[in-house]
C-alpha cells in the first residue's frame, strides 16, 4: 500500500510562489500516472495537473501557464511549483495516482495553500 504525504503549503501573497512536495513510500509509485488535486473550503476536489510515469504533463485551464508538475522517479516524489498564485489557488492540495491510470490510495493529510494580502 503506497501512503502519500504532501508538503511545502503555506501563506502567500498574491502573484507569489510556492513548490509543493508529494513523497511517496512505494516503488510501485514510479510506473503510474500521477495528480495534483486541490479542495477549496466548500467545494469539491479538483484535478489540478497529471503526469505520466514518461513525464507528460497536463493542466486544468484555470492553472496553465503558471503552475508546473514534475516527478523524481529515483526519489518516488512528485512536485508542483505554483507561481503567479491567485487568492482563487486557495485551498488544501492533495497527490494521488491520476484519474484512470490506477483506484486512488488512500488520501493523505494534504498541505494548506492560502493566497492572501
């Protein structure tokens, strides 16, 4: 069972950066496409970016051109650097396996991102 844990949120302000972290505890984490999700107070989880094992990488809309996904098979994690934040960002952001590639484990604890002044 692969157990995920999130790092690197924080308090930002607007147009700020931050780089998120996802270390995994299985190997069997390198052959599988891989997400960020994001929950907003209220609302639901979200796609936010993908991966594949190859490192061909997908975006929702609303981050593209701001936010980059990558992943260190050797050291079974996954990062996204967020920039250009936006108060909108705002919210818990979670990893797991990509939607179809495989079921999703667990959820993890998810690391707070606040866009704020």
């Amino acid at each position: 069972q692969v157990q995920l844990v999130e790092s690197g949120g924080g308090l930002v302000q607007p147009g700020g950066s931050l780089r998120l972290s996802c270390a995994a505890s299985g190997s069997i984490f390198t052959i599988y496409a891989m997400a960020w999700y994001r929950q907003a107070p209220g609302k639901q989880r979200e796609l936010v970016a993908g991966i594949t094992s190859g490192g061909i990488t997908n975006y929702v809309d609303s981050v593209k051109g701001r936010f980059t996904i990558s992943r260190d098979n050797a050291k079974k994690t996954m990062y996204l650097q967020m920039s250009s934040l936006k108060a909108e960002d705002t919210a818990v952001y979670y990893c797991n396996a990509a939607p179809g590639s495989r079921p999703l484990w667990p959820w993890g604890q998810g690391t707070q991102v606040t866009v704020s002044s």
